[in-house]
C-alpha cells in the first residue's frame, strides 16, 4: 500500500479534539522520563520498596508452616511424629520412630503386593479408546510376532 492511499484512509476515519492540556501533559510526562534522578530519589518506586520484603515474609511463612507439618527435605509429611522432636528424652524417642517407620515401610509393602496381585489377575487388554458406539481394545494374549505371509510385506 503506496502513502497516498494510506493517507486517504486515515482522512477518511472521523476527527477527535483531544482534551484541553492534553500536549502539554503529554510532553511533561515525557520530559520527566527522560530527566535523571534527583539527588536522594531512588529509582525503585516506594511500592517496589514494600513489595520485595511482604514477598520474602510470605515466602519465609510459607517455609515453615510446610516444614513445621513434616514437609522436610523429602516433601513427603510424615504420620504425625515431628521430624525433629523438641525436649525429646533422646534414644527412646529415637527407638520409637525408628519402629513407626518400620510399621510403615511394611503397610507400603503390603500395599505393593495386592497392586502387584490385582496387575497378574487383570486380562493383558489395553483400552484405544472409542466413542458412544464403540470401544476400541487391544488384546494383548498372543503378541507374539508372527512371521510373514506370502504376498504380505513390511513396507505395505
């Protein structure tokens, strides 16, 4: 598109007065920008100022409540004992973690044998997908490969 024709279109688009004061605001906005700061004037705004400490408090907050319910250095929490017992009698506390642990290592290992029980039961079938009319499964008893037949190729 030439300049002629561009400047048409834009005589063309109706006409705006712009308000009283509007060019000198627009030039004082403008030589503001481009002055440097006055000596003692920062350059961060006072809302920056306030922001980045209210940030890092949430931040810090947030760290030790999820610390504090047994997030620790796993994120895993734990079953309701403290990580670290506070005024704890030492070696007996220590005993009874250990054991809780145990409790719980076992459970999980329970818990892994019937998934593990309920996989070898289950048909070897891996569902495609499919609509209202139809489902599409894929039956996984004999996939063994089977060699090819006379007129049948791998390239199609």
């Amino acid at each position: 598109m030439n300049d002629r024709k561009l400047r048409d279109l834009f005589e063309q688009l109706p006409r705006h007065r712009a308000r009283p004061g509007f060019s000198a605001r627009v030039r004082h906005w403008i030589e503001d920008r481009n002055r440097p700061p006055l000596r003692g004037q920062s350059s961060l705004s006072l809302r920056a100022l306030f922001l980045v400490p209210a940030a890092v408090t949430v931040l810090l907050v947030t760290l030790v409540l999820w610390w504090s319910v047994g997030g620790g250095i796993g994120g895993v929490p734990d079953s309701g004992a403290p990580l670290v017992a506070h005024g704890s009698s030492g070696p007996q506390d220590a005993r009874q973690r250990l054991e809780s642990l145990r409790r719980e290592r076992e459970a999980t290992q329970r818990q892994l044998a019937q998934v593990r029980a309920l996989l070898a039961e289950a048909p070897p079938v891996i569902y495609l997908g499919g609509t209202d009319s139809f489902d599409l499964v894929l039956d996984l008893t004999d996939s063994s490969p089977r060699p090819p037949t006379a007129g049948s190729s791998p390239t199609g």
